[in-house]
C-alpha cells in the first residue's frame, strides 16, 4: 500500500513545495537561520497544506483498501470483514457488515478532523510575485548518490510487479512459435529468472479481440467525464471552504471526504440497491455509462477537494480582492486569477483523479455486468481468474501493460504541464 499510495503525497507535496515563495528562505538565511531551522520554521509551514492535503487521502485510502488484502487473501482487517460480510447477505451477515461501515466512517472523519486541527488549521499564502526565482540546487559526489539512493529504492521496489507484468506478457507458452532460448513446446517461464521464449501473441489476442480492446475506450470514457465533473465540484467545494465563512462549513468538508472512508464494494452494491429499488436494473444493465460515471466521480472526488484547497490557502485572496476592486466579476475572478494561480494543484488532483478511476477495481466489478460495457479493470479480473490457460493470463497482463504505457503517456504529459505551471509564480 505503501508503494501504490506513495504518489498521493508526493505530488500534493510537489505542488506546496512549488508555490512557496524562495524570498522567504533567502531572507532567513540573511538574518542567520540555518538549513534545518529555516525547513523546520518556513519551508514545512508553508508546505503544511500540501502536507494535510496528501497524509489525509493516504491514511483514509490505506484504512479503507481493499483490493490487496483481497489478493493476498489476508482477512485480519476491517476492509476484508465488510466484504465477507456484505456478500454474505444470504448467511443473514449483512447487518454485521454495514455496522462495521459505520464504525469505519465514525473512524474515518474522527481522524480527519484530527489531522485539520493539528496539520490544516492554518493556512499561509504567498501575497505577490518573488523578488527572486526559484533555483534548484545541483548536488555533486557523495551528496548527489546520497538523495539519489531513497529515490532508487523506492523505484525499483515499485516497478517489481510492473516488470514481472511485462514479461509474462511476452512469455510463449507451449502450443506458440516464440523466439528466445528455450526448448520448443515448452512453457517460456518456469523456474526461471527470466522468461526462455518470447512472443507478441498476446497483444494480438488484446487488439484483435474487440471486447477487449474496447474495454480501454470504456475506461477512459467514465474516467475522463468523471474527472471533469468532479474538477467542477472540487474547485466550488473548496472555494466554499477557503474563501467563505459559511456556515456548516466542516460538515459540508467531512462529506466531501466521506467517499474515501467508504469501501468501494459497499458502496457499489448502495448503487445496486437504489437502481433496483426504482426498478431500473434492466435499463442500468443495457447501459451502465452514467451509473459508473457518477460512482467513480463519488469515490474520487476528495482529491480535487483537497488539492484546490491547498492551492487556495496558499494563495492570498488580496489577489482576487485587487481585481474585484478594479471591476471585475466573480467568474471572471475565478477564471482569470484563481484558476491559473491554483492550475498545479488542479492538474495534481485531476491526475490522481483520472488515474485512479482508470484503475478503480470495486466499482467496476460490480456495476459493469455486460462485457462490452466492461472497464480495463473488470476485463484484467475476467481474464486473469479464468482458468482455462495460462494464454488467458498472459492477454490480462498485455492488456495491463497497454493500460500502464497510456498512463505513463499521461502522467508524463501531464508533468511537462506542471512543469511549466508550477509556481510559475515565483520565477523570474
């Protein structure tokens, strides 16, 4: 859980660190303040919205995960309990279940109001454009390996599984021509550290197969118009708790957290339940779209909540009240100011957002029952549980492999973006 949610935090963190003006630390290290005392006293202040914004959605993510302790069939965690419980509505199990939803969610904001107090009570935002830019110190020798060292860890950790997914991708299996070492007509990757034989057969199983490949289109069709909604409804939520006094305000801040303390499962049968109570579960079978639309939208909209709203605590409202001074209108303020101010936080939170619902597994399983309206998730389940060969593994772990190049090609797009927006601020 640790490699998978490590991303949260860092690219909230990347933001805040980006939009902290580098005069401040230039006039500490002018009055005498030391490199510790200065990030101790400035920098991790400053950056403390970022801070709250990525501890909360880790702890509240890896509370409420499910998908691992399902895989490694570890059953010693509350997540696990509701499942077993839930589906097993037929043992009379079911009441237990959604008991044990309530004490998650009862824990869930107990933590989060726990962490505002303490981490994001206060916010400090930076009032008008550096007298000085920001300049990224070059580390040389002992040093440069010293940094270096966390970051290789961490990274070859986490590319362990994608680098196994790739190779059994390319792995032949007996009744397949490969090209590699290997004998013929033997398995490619058995007691071996590397696959013996290599083909492209599974690709062409993904490509040439349209329910397949068309479960990529579907994916990136719910997640995209998700993102869109709830890039709307988090820069109005966090605008109402940033930059109003309206009452109410940490009720309506710990229901747009809730989604994150809900387990998806349960939440995916809540879907069920209505659907059928109004009785449209034929309709919703024939065409699921919006069904799962507005349940990835639910279940991701606290990033965007909690990315805007560390973009706008960190940025002074003097800026908005200048140019509603000059005559300018409340959407013109938000286009034309506090949008492009805030666009790092917002790509930071809309990434995580699509990113996560591309790969959203609880939902998916269980509101896609057609399998042309299958997401890439629910398709990588079906074949890579079906039994009837090894073939069928290795397309689940092709088609992974085509899902993770399109979200590198984001992620890395998405990057060149913040590059160029990040703090752009405080650069001369």
């Amino acid at each position: 859980m640790a490699l998978g949610l490590y991303p949260i935090a860092y690219l909230n963190l990347q933001a805040s660190l980006a939009n902290i003006d580098p005069a401040m630390l230039e006039a500490a290290r002018n009055l005498g303040g030391r490199r510790w005392g200065n990030f101790r006293r400035i920098t991790l202040p400053l950056a403390m919205p970022g801070v709250f914004a990525g501890s909360t959605l880790v702890f509240i993510w890896a509370f409420t995960e499910l998908g691992t302790p399902l895989m490694i069939q570890y059953p010693n965690v509350v997540s696990r309990a509701i499942w077993d419980n839930v589906a097993g509505v037929t043992e009379g199990k079911s009441s237990l279940g959604f008991a044990q939803v309530l004490i998650v969610l009862a824990i869930s904001v107990t933590i989060y109001v726990l962490g505002k107090m303490t981490f994001g009570r206060a916010g400090y935002a930076m009032t008008s454009k550096a007298a000085v830019g920001a300049a990224a110190q070059r580390l040389r020798g002992a040093r440069s390996l010293l940094a270096a060292l966390p970051f290789a860890a961490v990274t070859f950790l986490a590319l362990l599984p994608h680098i196994g997914v790739v190779l059994y991708s390319f792995t032949a299996i007996a009744i397949e021509p490969g090209v590699g070492w290997g004998t013929p007509g033997e398995f490619g990757w058995y007691r071996t550290v590397l696959p013996d034989r290599f083909t492209l057969e599974g690709y062409r199983a993904v490509l040439g197969t349209p329910e397949i490949y068309t479960s990529i289109l579907n994916s990136i069709r719910y997640a995209g118009v998700a993102t869109l909604i709830n890039l709307v409804l988090g820069v109005a939520i966090a605008w109402v708790l940033v930059r109003t006094r309206a009452r109410n305000r940490a009720l309506l801040d710990g229901l747009a957290m809730m989604p994150l303390a809900v387990p998806g499962i349960v939440m995916a049968f809540g879907f069920i339940a209505v659907i059928n109570q109004w009785g449209l579960g034929e309709a919703f079978k024939n065409g699921p779209f919006w069904v799962l639309v507005i349940a990835y939208s639910v279940r991701r909209l606290p990033y965007l909540v909690r990315s805007a709203a560390g973009g706008l605590e960190q940025t002074s409202v003097t800026l908005e009240e200048a140019a509603a001074n000059v005559g300018a209108g409340p959407w013109r303020i938000l286009l034309k100011i506090t949008v492009p101010l805030i666009l790092a936080n917002l790509i930071a939170g809309g990434l995580l957002t699509f990113s996560f619902a591309m790969m959203e597994v609880s939902d998916s399983l269980i509101l896609a029952q057609l399998p042309k309206h299958y997401p890439i998730t629910k398709m990588i389940n079906v074949l890579g549980t079906d039994m009837g060969g090894p073939a069928n593994v290795r397309n689940a772990c092709a088609l992974g492999v085509l899902a993770m190049l399109f979200m590198t090609a984001m992620i890395v797009g998405a990057r060149m973006l913040m590059g160029k927006k990040m703090g752009a601020i405080f650069r001369a």
